[in-house]
C-alpha cells in the first residue's frame, strides 16, 4: 500500500513537469502562432471535462458518503469562497504570483485526499491519481508560458515546474500517515476541493475558451469529461 501510494502520487505530479516540457517543445518547435494558440485553447477545454468529471465522479459523491448533507453543502461553499478570496489576492499580485500557484491550490488538498483515501478504497484513490495527473498536464502547460511572460529564463521555468511535481508526493504520504481511519477530514477535503475547483473553472477558466468564434473548441470539455466517465466504467 506504502509503495502504491508513492507510485501514484509521482504519476500525478510528473505531469506538472510533462506539461512544461510540451509547453517548451511548442514554444520552439512550432511557429504556427494560430496552431499554439487553437492547442492551448483545447488544452484549457479538455482540463475544463477533466476537473468536472473529478468533481462529479469522485470529489463530490465519495466526499459526501460519509458526512451530512448539511456540512457536506457547507464544505463545498466553503471551498469556492475561499478560492474566491485566493484568486482576489493572485489578481492583485499577479506580476508575484504567477497562476502556477493557483495551480497548487487545488494540488495540495487533492494530494492530501489521495494518499489518505488509498488507506479505505483503493479504487478510488487511483481513479482520483488519474485526474489529478490528466489535470495538471494541461495546467502546467498554460504554467510555464505565464513564467516566460513574467520574465523567467526557460530554465529556471522548467526547473520550477520539475520540483513543483513533487508536491503532490509530499501531501499525499502526509494524507496517509496523518489522516489514516480519519475518513471525515478526508472527505471534507475532497468537498472543499471540489467547491473551490468549481468556482476556478467558472470564474476563470471557462471564459477563455471562446476563440475566434470557433466553437469547436469547447468540445474539448466533453472529451476531457469522457476521460473521467471512462476512468469511472474501468476503476
């Protein structure tokens, strides 16, 4: 189980750094600005169904099991309020800190759920790897071209990105030894995430995926939302 649960927790967080390095590879290798810029729109969309099917297949249904439907309510509202004040203060300091933290912000207490939801249902703390990796893939790709922006050299944005893929191993073994058999706290976690995942896909995520008028590209939600109604029939 130890082992299993490192396993997982790198290959959600190997992503971060994948997705960097596919981000790098588009900056260099093609120059097609249309073609970037229709690529990072799609990746937005498909991230968009990836984090909707967490949310509706594993954070809000697995979280609720084992809490009221009052605190379950509660927690979720809580988490989209907290996030709004989160994305408040990113705004105000955004030339500081770049979304890569507000990529964090729904990382960590996805990772804390992960290490310690494996300890009751296995299956579901694979299912919920699988999301936390397919959702940082396109995440940390938008990640590294707003560090270029902001000035870092490609270096010091990948490397950033690199550690960054550890968190996820942290928090996960820290769920697992410190919230062993506590299967309220991890479902509020799962809750709260869910909530303020909710509201970062519609406050700032979902505008964006209007391009050009091409509609098409927000059929990339549904297929990123397949990801998970597949995980689901498998897991």
């Amino acid at each position: 189980m130890f082992f299993e649960i490192i396993l997982f927790s790198l290959l959600s967080g190997s992503t971060v750094f994948i997705g960097g390095l596919i981000s790098w590879y588009f900056e260099n290798r093609v120059h097609n600005k249309e073609l970037k810029e229709m690529t990072i729109h799609y990746l937005i969309a498909f991230a968009t169904g990836i984090m909707l099917s967490a949310i509706a297949f594993v954070l809000v249904p697995k979280g609720m099991v084992e809490i009221s439907i009052l605190l379950s309510c509660t927690l979720f509202i809580l988490g989209g309020v907290s996030f709004y004040y989160f994305d408040k203060f990113v705004e105000k300091n955004r030339y500081k800190l770049p979304q890569v933290i507000a990529m964090l912000l729904d990382f960590i207490p996805e990772s804390i759920a992960l290490g310690a939801v494996f300890v009751y249902d296995h299956k579901t703390g694979i299912l919920l790897s699988i999301f936390i990796a397919l959702q940082n893939l396109p995440e940390s790709f938008n990640s590294y071209i707003e560090l270029k922006r902001l000035n870092h050299s490609t270096k010091k944005s990948l490397k950033l990105l690199f550690i960054l893929s550890f968190v996820g191993l942290f928090f996960s073994l820290s769920g697992y030894f410190f919230l062993d058999e506590r299967i309220e706290i991890t479902s509020s976690l799962m809750l709260f995430s869910a909530g303020g995942i909710m509201y970062i896909i519609f406050q700032d995520i979902a505008p964006l995926l209007q391009y050009k008028k091409r509609r098409l590209i927000a059929l990339g939600v549904n297929f990123g939302f397949i990801v998970g109604m597949l995980g689901e029939a498998i897991v």
